[in-house]
C-alpha cells in the first residue's frame, strides 16, 4: 500500500495509512507534550513527518516502516518544540545547548555523586562557562506564567494575579505636565498671537483665512505666527531647564 501511495499519490490510499498509524504518531506526541497545552499541535507535526516517512520509505533497506518512520516524526517534534514553544525567542544555540546540559549533569552526577559546578559541566560540554550560565537562564523563557495565574497574597488566604502586581505608565500625569507647561507658556504672547495661534492650529484655518478674519495681512499672520511659535519654544525651554 504504502509503494502504491508513492507511486499514486491516491489520496484515499493516504488517509488508510494514515488512520493505520495515527496511534503510533499519537502516543509519540504524548511522550514529548507531558501534558502541556501543545499537545494537539505535536500530534498535527507529527503527521506531517508521517506523510513525509510515508513518501521517502525504502523498502529495499530490509528495515520495517516503523523503525523509519518513528525517527521521522520524532525529528518533527523536535524541531517543532525547539523552534515553537519557546515563550520568548532565544537563539538557536541556547535551545540546541540545553538538552546537553540536562544530559552532561545526569551524566557528571552520576560520576562525582554531587551535583556538578558550572565549571565542571562547561569543561565537559567543551563550551564557555557564560555560554552556560545563559542557557541556564534562558531555559526559563521556556514556558511563561500567565498574567492572570493567582497567586497568595496573605496568611488569610487572599489571592492576586501577577497582571495585579505589574505597574503602568499613567499617561495622564505627562499629558497634565504638558497642558500646566503650555498654559505657562502661553502668558509670553500677546492677544493677537494667541489669536492666530487659535485659529490656525486649534480651528485648522489657513494664514489667508486667519487673515480676513483679523483684518491683516496673510504675510502679516505669517510673520506674528512665526514669532509666537519662536516663543514658546523658548518660553517652554526656560521652564524646562528651572524644573531640572
């Protein structure tokens, strides 16, 4: 069926040896997932790396499909992890190098009955001692708590969230900062700049609109609207400067 499949590309024949060992790509998921939430997401990456076993399998090597095909979807799965469930990304090295370490500690406990020094696993690894201490600290990144996880507050057995305890940047503070600032400013001007200054940022009038309405000159507004802004711009660094 399978050379058939290879041959074909009949899809009915697909969904057969699909359905023929879904459970095998199930219970290779379950292994890796340990009950977290991407559970589903290994069994669809691990049917993927079916369908690819199922494609390149070469009867002609005297092995089974299941011993092909096993190491195909597990290498998916793997890949999938490495690359995808990650909470924050870090570099490939870091998730290539922590596995080994895992591996290099259960290997260097065993040998010195303790637990290794990061020396003692960096030497073995034949890596730098930081490249350690960073995977090590990233492998925390692995999986992030949510901001809504509760956590004990008291003895009494009151609870908050961790979003509870993140501050915020309160942009109403600046913006009054910024409104006392202006307002401060503005008593540098003289009635009809802040006339054309209303009418041509507050009412979006252009200078030749602004212009008709106060009897003057559009070149005039030009100038008075010009030597306001200077103004201020001054005004508002002076006030700046004395509140440092």
């Amino acid at each position: 069926m399978i050379a058939e499949f290879q041959e074909t590309g009949d899809d009915e024949i697909q969904t057969q040896l699909v359905l023929e060992y879904e459970n095998l790509v199930h219970a290779l998921a379950r292994k890796f997932s340990r009950g977290q939430r991407h559970d589903e997401d290994l069994v669809q990456v691990g049917m993927i790396g079916l369908l690819a076993a199922l494609r390149r399998f070469d009867p002609s090597f005297g092995r089974s499909f299941e011993s092909f095909a096993v190491p195909t979807i597990v290498g998916e799965i793997k890949r999938f992890i490495r690359d995808k469930t990650w909470s924050v990304h870090v570099p490939r090295r870091i998730k290539e190098l922590g596995p080994k370490i895992k591996s290099a500690v259960e290997n260097l406990t065993t040998e010195l009955q303790r637990s290794p020094q990061v020396e003692e696993i960096a030497d073995y690894l034949e890596v730098s001692e930081e490249e350690i201490l960073e995977t090590m600290e990233m492998g925390k990144s692995y999986q992030a708590l949510s901001v809504d996880r509760s956590i004990e507050a008291d003895d009494e057995g009151s609870a908050v969230t961790l979003l509870d305890l993140v501050g915020s940047v309160e942009s109403g503070y600046e913006q009054t900062d910024q409104q006392l600032l202006l307002e401060k400013a503005f008593q540098v001007l003289t009635d009809r700049e802040k006339q054309i200054l209303q009418l041509t940022y507050f009412e979006n009038m252009s200078q030749k609109e602004t212009g008709e309405q106060l009897g003057i000159s559009q070149m005039h507004v030009s100038r008075l609207q010009r030597r306001a802004l200077q103004k201020l711009k001054d005004s508002i660094r002076i006030e700046a400067t004395e509140a440092f």
